[in-house]
C-alpha cells in the first residue's frame, strides 16, 4: 500500500467528521420526527425519507466518489419488492437510498449498537438480525414478512456479509423464499466499486472512487413456480452480469 498525501490524510479527516455530524443531525431529525409523527406514521415512512437527504450530503461533501445511477426505470415505487443487493462495504447502505424507495434493512445487530446511525436504524423500525441467533433468524423473518404485508419492501444482502474481495459470493436463500411465499418480486440491485472507497483497515479514502448502482428488472414471482433455488441463482446470474 503505497503511503498516503498529507493532503488526502486531512481531506479523509474533513470527510469523516462532516459525515460524522451529518448522522447526529440526522438523528436529531429523527428523534423530533418519530415524536412529532408517532400516531399517524406508523411505518415511519417520514423518518426514512430523511435518510435521502442524508444519502445526497454524504455523497457531495466527498471529491473522491464519482457516483452513477442507473435502471431507475426498473423499478415502481408504488409496488412492494423484496430487494437484493450485493455487499461491498458501509458505503453500500448510502448509496441504496438514493433509490428514493421505501424499504426496510435486514440488518447485523451490530450497525444498531454504533451511536447515532444505529439509534437512526430503530427509530426507522429497520429490522435487526443476530447472525449466530437462530430465533433472532426466524424473528427477523417475521418481521419482514409483516412489513411485505403492510405494503413496505424489505432489502437484503443475500451473501450474509460484505465481501473482502469485491468477489460476489454465494447467496443465501431467505430473502428469495420470502419474495416467493408472499409473492412479490425481487428487486436485484448490483453495486460496484464501493469495496474500494477505503482501504481495508485503514481510514484513508482513497483519491478516486467510481461508483456505480445498477437497479435490474424485478423477476416476478409467477415466472418462478415456487422454486426458490431458481430464483436465487437467477438473482445472483443478473447481479453478476452487471458487476
């Protein structure tokens, strides 16, 4: 690893600490909202929505990402997906709200426990998922199905965790098996080039990041005959089309 500028040392520090007190105003949006919103808000549609605004400064206080949007028009937001997306890094859950939509994250339980972006994540009713906890799996599931119910979508990241490579690895079935027992379409979203915004371990971005989301065409649950292996290696074919 070659040895870092001085200058992209303390612009690193300058993108950190905006995106560091973005959160907390984020929070503090929240936190008024959900009291303001409590008796007629319950799927905190409004608190989410905040999140947008939160996606676009991140986005535009850091000179390194060169950002890029594509197959907006893949996707109604009017209808209930159940969402799939590959897994890079902490980078990934900025660049997915600029997809406008209402969804909620199946999330580690550890992302709930970092101040302020986790205090975000309760107060939005995203979902929490310990990994190692096979009734917080099953409880996990529940919820994501009472939320497909009430007409919000719910994203995965159906390899488990984000890939140290940028290789994508395999997917694991839940998120499909949902989307065919409620039978609602999987949204299949390819995200490439956030693995190298930052350097494993270290805190330096680097100088130059592009960036690209790629929203695909949902597959329809009808096309699919209840066979949940077939749609996740098709999810998982297009995801890998597009990278």
């Amino acid at each position: 690893m070659t040895a870092s500028s001085p200058k992209q040392m303390a612009m690193s520090v300058i993108i950190w600490t905006s995106s560091i007190l973005l959160t907390i105003l984020l929070f503090l949006d929240i936190l008024v909202l959900t009291v303001g919103t409590f008796l007629f808000d319950k799927k905190r549609k409004i608190q989410h929505a905040q999140c947008f605004w939160w996606s676009d400064s991140v986005i535009r206080i850091n000179p390194y990402w060169k950002v890029a949007i594509e197959g907006l028009d893949n996707m109604d937001r009017n209808r209930t997906y159940v969402i799939v997306a590959n897994h890079q890094s902490l980078t990934d859950i900025v660049l997915l709200f600029q997809t406008r939509m209402q969804f909620k994250w199946i999330a580690k339980d550890s992302l709930f426990r970092i101040p302020f972006l986790g205090w975000c994540m309760s107060l939005a009713k995203h979902i929490r998922l310990r990994r190692t906890n096979r009734s917080s799996i099953s409880q996990a599931y529940r919820e994501a199905s009472k939320w497909i119910d009430n007409g919000v979508s719910v994203t995965f990241f159906p390899e488990g965790t984000r890939s140290e490579t940028g290789d994508l690895g395999t997917f694991r079935s839940g998120a499909f098996k949902l989307a065919l027992d409620k039978k609602v379409p999987v949204l299949p979203i390819a995200i490439q080039g956030t693995g190298k915004t930052i350097p494993k371990g270290s805190w330096i971005f680097n100088t130059s990041s592009t960036i690209r989301m790629t929203i695909l065409p949902a597959l329809e649950p009808d096309a699919f005959h209840d066979n949940v292996r077939l749609l996740t290696d098709t999810a998982r074919r297009e995801i890998q089309k597009a990278l």
